[in-house]
C-alpha cells in the first residue's frame, strides 16, 4: 500500500504522541480495531483531497472514513496535534532553521457550510456564515500558531490570542523560545493600544499605519504571512469548512501546520 499519505518521518513523530487504546476483551473482543496509521491517511486523504468522510476510499487508506473521523475526533480531544508542532518546531529550532527574531501575523476567511461555533457574517462574503484563521510565523513563513474565530472578528482581537498560543519552543540549551523580537502586521492591526502590548511583552510592533502610502517596506517582511495561508490552502479541506464542531477544523488546520514545518526540515537535508 502506498504511503505517500503518511510517510515514514511523519509516522515517527506523530505515534508516540497517539493516545494508548484501551485493550480488547478476552470474550467477545469484537472486531479488529483499525490500525492507527490507516486512519491517519484516512484524515490526510480528506484534508488533501476534501471528499466527505464517507467517500474516503478504504482500498487506498487502508479504513474506512468513519473511523478516520472517529481517529480524529478522539485524538483532536487528546491534544494530539499542538503536541505534533511543538515536536516540529523543536527540530526547526535545533537546526538553525526557526528565526523569530521576526514574526508576522494576518488572518484569511473561509465560508463554513454548515455553520458551527466560532462562524458569523463574513464582511467580505455577502454576509454569509463564515470562519477566519488567523496565523503567526516565522521569518521563513514557518507557522508558530494558529486559531479560529467567527468571520464577523475584527483581526486584531487575535493578536494576544496569537501570542499567548504560541508554544514554549525548545531545541536549543537555555530557555525555550516563545515570543519574536518584532512582529510584523498590516493596517488592520493599526491600534496604538495592541501597540503598547506588544512593548510590554518586549516586542517591537512594526504595523503598517492607516492613511499612510503604500510603500513603506513592511511588505518585504510581512508577505511570507501570505505565503503559509497559500501553503495551508493547498490542503484542499482548509479552503472552506466543512466542520460543525469549531475542534475539528482546528485540528485539522494544525495538522496542516505540522505538515508544512515537516517538509522544510526535509528540504534543509
């Protein structure tokens, strides 16, 4: 069976973190469970592809879509995923390939189908229900973290948010690493208050100023922002959300972010 849905160095990282499952009984053990790497190419296939669940195809995947789903959701529950990043950006961190001494942060909206927690009007689509992700990254475009909130959010309500989802990143002898030396945003985040939180965290704001021409040169550091939500929408699940439960689609966009720290380690080799 093909494994270029789940290969070999992701499967390394992720099973220690999977939850151990409970054993079977010795009377009426019931069916097989399904082994947990087919499940995770099940929940890879549907974030690649974005069929329904049940069109995941089992020939391929090697379960059903149903348990894919279930996998999900139990492991989303288990904290499986910040736990996945967190081993990543550890790495990233040990190979000189993380740089937060600049960070840089936006937000993108997605329309959700089937509305949910953390949806509202979306501003830019018609007033339609509507979800946004907002991102942190890196110098490199590396994302550091990522939330969820209705569409209806003004940007820069995320911003602590943001700061305070960023994991304690080790790797390095010393204190782990949790905060960059200056963030980058555009003119939705121009509030002199948010400014001030950020010096109060030892931050240095370089937002770009509403009323200002462009051209200021902020755009030549805050465009790898733009770049990582271009890398998360590949993943053909993340572009609208399908997802009731707001967890899910969280969880889903975490992976995402696991995915894209593990292909640069791969490319620095």
């Amino acid at each position: 069976m093909s494994d270029d849905l789940v290969p070999d160095d992701l499967w390394e990282r992720i099973a220690p973190l999977l939850p151990s499952r409970p054993p079977r009984r010795h009377r009426h053990p019931g069916r097989l469970p399904a082994d947990d790497r087919a499940a995770l190419r099940g929940i890879v296939y549907v974030l690649r592809k974005n069929v329904s669940w049940r069109e995941v195809p089992a020939e391929r995947t090697g379960c059903s879509g149903v348990t894919a789903w279930r996998r999900l959701r139990d492991w989303t529950e288990a904290g499986v995923w910040p736990r996945l990043h967190a081993v990543l950006l550890a790495e990233l961190r040990n190979a000189g390939l993380l740089d937060m001494n600049d960070a840089a942060i936006d937000a993108s909206h997605v329309r959700a189908l089937k509305r949910g927690a953390h949806t509202g009007p979306s501003p830019v689509d018609r007033a339609r229900p509507g979800s946004k992700h907002h991102l942190i990254v890196d110098r490199h475009g590396t994302p550091l973290a990522v939330t969820l909130t209705g569409g209806n959010r003004h940007d820069v309500t995320q911003l602590t948010p943001l700061l305070d989802a960023i994991l304690h990143i080790r790797g390095l002898r010393g204190r782990p690493r949790h905060r960059p030396g200056r963030l980058f945003a555009d003119r939705g985040y121009d509030f002199d208050k948010y400014r001030r939180i950020l010096r109060t965290r030892g931050i240095t704001p370089k937002i770009a100023r509403r009323g200002v021409p462009h051209g200021s040169g902020l755009g030549k550091t805050r465009w790898v922002v733009e770049r990582t939500f271009a890398w998360l929408h590949q993943f053909k699940r993340l572009r609208i959300r399908y997802e009731i439960r707001a967890d899910l689609h969280l969880g889903l966009l975490q992976l995402a972010c696991s995915i894209i720290c593990l292909r640069r380690l791969r490319t620095s080799f």
